[in-house]
C-alpha cells in the first residue's frame, strides 16, 4: 500500500487558493493548504517578491528558504504596477473564491470591494499589528517579554529568539481560518473577512499560556532560568564525552525514575526530610532545582551520552540530547521518516523536504518543488481565465505579465 497521497484522496481537493504574499506567515498558510489537497497559486510581481532569494541560499543564488515554503504551488508572475495585470490577478481571486495575503494597501485586494463582485468570497488579511502599522516576527517578540526570561540567569540583555515562532503559528491559524471558513460557506453560502494580525497572535499566546493572567493577578515578573523549565523540573546535563542533554521530570513517576536511575534515591529523600518538602510537587522540584542538579549532574558527568541514553530509555523520564542541523538531516527520524521525501527542486538539487507533519487515513501527501516566479503564467491564465495564447503572448510583450522559459527561470 502506498503511504502517499495524491492530490484527488486529500481533504481539500478541489479548492483554489490564490495566495498574495511573502516572507513565512502567509506562504505558510498557503502550503499547508495546499499540501492538504488545495490548488494554490502564488501570484508575485516580475522577478520575485522580497522572499524569493531570502537565505539560506544555494553557491547559484537560489533561495533554499524559498523552495521550501512554497512546495508544490503555482506561480504567476505580474507587473504590480499595471492595471491590466492587477485586473488579471482581480479575476483570479473572484474565480477562486479564496485569497490569502499579508499585502496591504493595494485596491485590487481590498475585501469590500472583491466581495462586491464575488460576496462568498473567503478573504484572509494577514497584518503585522491590528492597526495596520508594520511588524514582523522578531519585532513582535521584542515587544512579548520572552527575550527578558531567556538566557543565562545572570544575563543582563535580551535574548532574541531563532524560530519565527510567531510566524509560523500565524501561518498555522491563517490555514485554519480558510477551512473553518470553507465549512461556513459550504453550510451557508456566506464567505468571511478574517483579518489576522502578527502581533495579536503572539498576545494571545502568551495570554493562553497564562504569562498575563500571571501579572494581572499580582504574581512576580517571571525569572529567567537558563535551561531550567519554569514550574518544574528539567535541566541540560553534561556528560563525559562533552556532549549535553535536556532532561525533563514533570511528573511524580518521572522524578522518582529519575532519582533511581541517577542512584540518588536516598539522598533526595534525605533533602525531602530536610528541607520539608515534597518532591512530588513540581513547586518544589523547581524551588530546589540547583541542589537537585548539583546531586544528579554527577551522574550525567560519569557516562558518556551513549551511555546516558541507554540507562534513561529503561525509564519514564523523558530526555533528548542537543543536535545540530546537519546531525539531524541525517538522523533516522528525518532519512526513515516517510513525511520525508525525494525532492528533485529545479535550479536547486535533490533533497528530502517534508510534507505536512499529519498523517491522514494513515498517508501522508506527496512532495512537489516549488516552481521558478512565472511558471505557470501561461497556464494559470489559460486554464483559470480561458485565456488564449495570443492574448497572453501580447500580455507578455507589453511587460504586464512574465512567463517563465528554461533559460529565464534561471535568472529571475
């Protein structure tokens, strides 16, 4: 039995997504729709938005970032500046029914007036803040409090983070805003205006986890901690061959396999005496989180970390040893994962890329490249729009449009 899917076996086969957008938020969204079944057409201006050659980049100049954002979509590319081209791209959305855009301030992708021609439409916003005002990833987690609380304890400065974690859960909701929306029209006929900004998704996660309630309640600013997790216990340990390993015990049974493997077992029960205290209570284990690592970093320190993971793997504790990228590119987990898969990406190479992180009906969907900016021009136009080859040939000509050749989509 195969274990990948085609296109037609997937949730959302049969949707037409028109996706107007760069950099991870928005392209985001529009993969995973599209990896679940949707068609998705990336409309970008002539030679590529502001993404298209963002790093890593290959030693040719080709964005390895951008292949892999935007996985088997379709792209058009057109002169942004050009009415007759902007109407194209108009038309396109109202056949579509559905875009999804992190572009602001254009009148050909205004919600009010779309939905005049086309009222079901399904229009997603994506904003950097609600006010319209500008904000990407690394600014809006400046402003979230995390980069205070991260680093060493005595660190003095701020710690930015590496992950755009807030542009990818704004992708991740963006997509979900699209299906949710789809089920809306589908039972009623009526479409949405969703507007979704960067800076409201990261408040309200930060909200959802409890860090303002926290505040607002009267409790303290949270401490920065290093490596320890907050409000339990865990802690990177070193071993003997140099090697480090994050250790986590967030239940009773966690730190009591802990305490026996590491051969502590009485000594935590002496401390527990001590110091009146229980160590069944994640309270307690991060109150007294230095002695209790000073007591089990010894053990860690004697065995090297092959050794540590076969001792631990007999436990309930959980534990996972810090990788580099280029370790986990070989890993198991990523060569014998079947949401990986053989990519040949043109201009690029062959690679495994992944697919969409959830298994349906125990499938996952095939991997496509990303196409070059303007390889489907031609067949978008024809096939969405009925255009001739004559009319996009003089399309063409007059520079409102580009469509891709072998040589050109080299050298966008």
């Amino acid at each position: 039995m195969s274990t990948e899917h085609e296109p037609q076996a997937l949730p959302l086969a049969g949707l037409r997504i028109i996706e107007v957008s760069s950099f991870v938020a928005a392209p985001l969204a529009g993969m995973t729709l599209g990896s679940l079944g949707a068609e998705v057409i990336r409309v970008d201006p002539i030679g590529g938005a502001a993404d298209y050659h963002r790093w890593p980049i290959t030693e040719g100049g080709e964005s390895i970032y951008w292949a892999n954002l935007n996985q088997g979509k379709r792209s058009l590319a057109a002169n942004f500046r050009d009415p007759e081209a902007t109407a194209l791209i108009r038309d396109l959305i109202l056949e579509a029914g559905i875009v999804v855009t992190n572009a602001a301030g254009r009148d050909w992708l205004d919600y009010d007036r779309l939905a005049q021609s086309r009222p079901d439409l399904i229009h997603v916003q994506v904003l950097g803040r609600a006010d319209g005002r500008g904000a990407l990833d690394y600014t809006v987690n400046a402003a979230m409090g995390f980069p205070l609380v991260t680093g060493p304890t005595a660190l003095g400065t701020p710690v930015n983070h590496v992950l755009p974690a807030w542009d990818v859960a704004c992708g991740l909701y963006a997509a979900l805003s699209v299906t949710a929306a789809v089920h809306r029209r589908a039972t009623t006929g009526e479409g949405a205006r969703i507007v979704l900004p960067l800076e409201d998704v990261a408040l309200a996660t930060i909200g959802h986890l409890g860090y303002l309630a926290e505040v607002q309640l009267g409790g303290p600013e949270r401490p920065r901690v290093g490596n320890f997790v907050y409000g339990t216990y865990g802690s990177d340990f070193r071993t003997a061959d140099g090697e480090t390993i994050m250790v986590v015990a967030v239940t009773p049974r966690h730190f009591r396999d802990l305490a026996e493997v590491t051969g502590t077992a009485d000594a935590i029960a002496a401390l527990e005496t001590a110091l009146g205290v229980d160590f069944r209570d994640d309270g307690d284990r991060f109150r007294h989180r230095d002695v209790l690592s000073g007591l089990f970093s010894i053990w860690f320190r004697d065995r090297t970390i092959d050794q540590v993971e076969k001792e631990l793997s007999a436990t309930a504790v959980v534990y996972e040893r810090y990788r580099t990228f280029a370790q986990i590119a070989v890993d198991p987990r990523v060569t014998d994962n079947p949401m990986f898969q053989q990519v040949d990406q043109p201009r690029i190479g062959s690679y495994l890329a992944p697919t969409t992180p959830m298994s349906i009906d125990g499938r996952y969907p095939v991997a496509r490249p990303a196409p070059a900016n303007g390889d489907d021009t031609a067949s978008v136009l024809s096939d969405c729009l009925g255009l001739s080859e004559s009319t996009i040939a003089e399309l063409e000509a007059r520079g409102a449009i580009r469509v891709s050749t072998p040589d050109t989509a080299k050298k966008p």
